[in-house]
C-alpha cells in the first residue's frame, strides 16, 4: 500500500464561505498515479470543515449559512470568547460539529461521488484566511 501526501492553499471569506474544491481533491488523486483507495481530506485548524453537498454557488452557501446560524449563531456570547478574547467561538463549535476531515473511496483513478456530490471547505472563522488542506492518497 502507498500513502502520498499532497497539499493546496485556499484563500476564504469570513464567517460562512462554501467553496467546492472537488477538482483540487481529484487532481491530488491524478497526481498520484494510485488507481484505487481511498483520500482524506484534511483542514489543519478548528475553526474550518470539511463535507460534501449538492455545490451551487450562492444557493447552498445561503442555505449552510441559515442553518447552522440556527443552531450555532455568531452573534452568541461563547465562553471561548471571554477566555481568548476573540469572537469566533461559533467558528469552533461548527468545526467541531462538521468536522476537519473527510475520507472518500476511488476507483480508476477517479473519486466515488453522487451525480451532483461535489467536496467543500466550509469556512467558520471570523476572518478570511489562507488555509492550507492536506490530502492523503491511499492505495494501489
């Protein structure tokens, strides 16, 4: 079995930005040359997540943003605001419901999605940032 460790940079929005990075996964996968196995995708942080959804831009980023500000709002006093004094304690908490991590079958080369199944990076914090997102390829 061989496990390659490929990375790219992402540059996001504040609070709650969506954004489909389905195509960098898949050229991790190409890089590789490995035909079948499977990939983690990876966010080194905890205020970040990794997923999968139906990507249409605009729409679905509305639709993330109005849930989760239903049940983890940004306006909200944290407690993790008090110990750090900053503001992103939402960020934390949607991280840590979403998760940082994902793992994705492949087979010939190619990533096992639905029709419309796309991967995204769903940003939490309270500042765009520059993050950068690990991909492991493991496999023959």
């Amino acid at each position: 079995m061989t496990v390659i460790l490929e990375t790219f940079d992402l540059k996001t929005k504040a609070y709650c930005d969506v954004l489909n990075i389905t195509s960098q996964v898949q050229n991790a996968i190409e890089k590789s040359g490995l035909k079948n196995g499977i990939v983690n995708v990876h966010v080194a942080g905890s205020t970040g997540a990794i997923s999968t959804i139906e990507y249409e831009p605009g729409l679905v980023q509305h639709d993330i943003e109005e849930f989760l500000e239903k049940i983890i709002p940004y306006k909200k006093d944290y407690a993790h605001h008090k110990t750090w004094h900053d503001y992103n304690g939402a960020g934390h908490l949607r991280s840590f419901l979403l998760k940082t991590s994902q793992t994705f079958p492949f087979h010939k080369g190619k990533l096992i999605l639905g029709t419309w199944q796309q991967v995204i990076f769903l940003e939490s914090d309270e500042h765009g940032r520059e993050r950068k997102i690990f991909v492991s390829v493991i496999g023959e």
